[in-house]
C-alpha cells in the first residue's frame, strides 16, 4: 500500500498494487475508532462482509467495481479488507467545495450517470440507502462512480443490522417519510439522489449556496427553472407516491429536462470543463462616491475604540506614522533640491 487517499465512519482506504502489479483500492477496517461512538467491532466486520456481499452483485460502469475481500492475521490480530478499483479522481464533495464552474453539459452527464448507477441497483433489488457527494466518485473524464455500499440493504434479504426499517445513513438527504418511519424504500433512493442534483446543480453551474436543503421541494429563490426544475421537485416531493416510482423514470426526465437547460446555462453563465477547474472572475467592484471609503474607515475605526481593539488602532497608529514620516521625507528631500538649484544660480 503506497498512500491513504480516504477515510470514513468505519474504515480506511488505501492505494495499492495487487500481485499482477495493477493498481487497486484497499478499504480497511478501522477498528481503533472502536469507543468513539461508532459500532462495536463484530458489527463493524458483519457491515463489512455485508458491503462485500451486495457490491460484488453489482457490475456496472457507473459503480466502483469491488474484487475481492479477506482477513489478514499476519499482523497479531485479524485486519479486515475489501479489494476495489482503484478511481482515478475526487469524489463529487470535492467539487462542490471548489465551487468552480463545469460545462453543463458534463455536470448533467455526470447525475444521469449516478442515476443509472441508482436504476441498476434497484434493478437488482439493492437499496443504497447514503446518496450523498462524498459516495460519489468522479474519474479525471467526469464520470461518475456510486461507491460505499457499506449500509445498503438487499431489499428480498434484510439482515438485522441493514433492515428496511432500520433508521440508518447521513440526516441531510434522508426523505420526510424515511425520517417520521424510519422505512427505507428506492422512492427515498430517489429522493436522495435528486438531493444531491439540485446541490451540484446550483453549486457547479451557479456557484449558488442554499441557507437550507430542500426537504419538499426546491427554494424559491434557487436558480434552477423551467423543465428541470419540475423534474426535481417531483423527485423531491414530500409524499413519496408523489415522486417517481422508479429511478429509470426520474433518469429519463432528467435527460430530457437537461437537454432544455444545457441551452438556457449557456446563455447565462461563463463556464469551464470538469478538468479545467480555475475561479471564475469576479465581476468589476462597484463605483463609490468620493469620501465613501474615508468615511467607513472612521466608523471603523470609532467602532474599534469602543470596543478597545488595541492592535487594530496600534496597526492604525502605526500606518499613519509610517506615512508621516515618508511624507517629511518626500518634503525634506525636496526642499534641498531646491536650495541646492538655488545656489548654483547664485554663483
């Protein structure tokens, strides 16, 4: 194992090169943070076994492929691992603290891929259970990667620690019905995922931040309309029989409701591609009247002397001598030019 690119609630993951000499993703056990409030060890290896059990079903493009898992005990004491593929790139959280801006075009393909990454697993009756940004690996191309089936549930084999009804997963993208029951279902799959596309959408495209997530429908004044913005809002529609019954039918609105609002972005918006990440610039500062910034200086500074903030009137203090002292300086130097021309007229 060469470098540690990641940790989560339960684990490690590690770069590696397996004995064929590719490179691969090692995630492993973490049990030292056993007594800081996570589970108790047993249940961290039966999670464990469990992710293994449901990723390895799944096989599909837009999943990080798992390939093995073992224990190792050479060590004194047994360290539980899964074998993955290794993603070259960040997860989507990345991104979104970067806030920079993507072609639209990439960031839709990036949510229709997590949403067919979604629609298969349904397919194969596995619920995820945490959609969220920091699940979802992003390759250097954009593609999108859904990872960490570490709480999923096999809907037609619950065990007792991934039941359906087993109140699980990160508080933020939980649907309305999943908080008040605590009954996973793929309409709360889908509400999560629809979560995560109006967050990338207004970030990425927008570089707009929401004061609150939406928990029936999106803000008033968030910057997603028309076609796309109806899609999403039936996805994240607080009744669940409100939403869309299957992930295949949210992705097929989706798509058509991003091909609408790939033109309108582009009209709107400067943007760059998913592998050209740089600031946007900053628009021109406002003109101020003159005496604007004397005067706000002053409140400032009266507002510094109220509340006793010695070193900003000591650096206050200080500038200004600085300034006072250049200033005779400038006038000193001056001054002897002048004598200096003076006398030589003289002679």
């Amino acid at each position: 194992m060469s470098r540690r690119i990641g940790r989560g609630g339960m684990a490690q993951v590690w770069a590696a090169r397996d004995a064929d000499g590719n490179d691969v993703a090692v995630k492993l056990l973490d049990s030292s943070r056993e007594g800081e409030g996570f589970e108790p060890g047993w249940k961290q290896v039966k999670r464990f076994e469990l992710e293994y059990s449901v990723s390895a079903r799944l096989r599909h493009p837009n999943i990080v492929r798992v390939h093995a898992t073992g224990t190792d005990s050479g060590r004194g004491f047994p360290l539980h691992y899964l074998v993955m593929e290794l993603v070259d790139g960040h997860n989507l959280r990345h991104y979104l603290r970067t806030q920079a801006h993507w072609l639209p075009g990439d960031v839709f393909a990036l949510l229709a891929g997590v949403l067919r990454a979604l629609a298969y697993a349904h397919d194969n009756r596995i619920l995820h259970r945490d959609i969220k940004p920091d699940n979802i690996m992003v390759t250097h191309d954009g593609t999108a990667k859904l990872t960490d089936f570490g709480i999923a549930v096999d809907i037609d084999r619950p065990s007792h620690l991934t039941g359906l009804h087993v109140m699980i997963g990160t508080r933020m993208y939980w649907a309305p019905e999943y908080r008040l029951t605590a009954v996973a279902t793929e309409r709360s799959d889908i509400f999560a995922a629809a979560m995560v596309c109006v967050e990338t959408i207004e970030l990425l495209l927008y570089r707009y931040r929401a004061p609150a997530r939406p928990q029936d429908g999106i803000p008033p004044d968030s910057p997603i309309t028309g076609g796309l913005r109806g899609v999403l809002d039936r996805a994240l529609a607080a009744d669940p029989n409100a939403r869309y019954a299957s992930a295949h039918e949210f992705l097929a609105d989706f798509e058509a409701a991003a091909r609408e609002a790939e033109r309108t972005v582009l009209r709107d918006v400067t943007l760059v591609g998913p592998t050209e990440i740089r600031p946007v610039p900053f628009p021109a500062p406002p003109q101020v009247e003159p005496g604007t910034v004397l005067r706000a200086e002053r409140n400032r500074l009266l507002a510094a002397l109220n509340r006793d903030d010695v070193l900003y009137v000591t650096a206050l203090l200080a500038v200004a001598t600085l300034l006072g002292v250049a200033l005779a300086v400038a006038v000193f130097a001056i001054a002897v030019n002048l004598l200096g021309l003076s006398g030589t007229g003289v002679r």
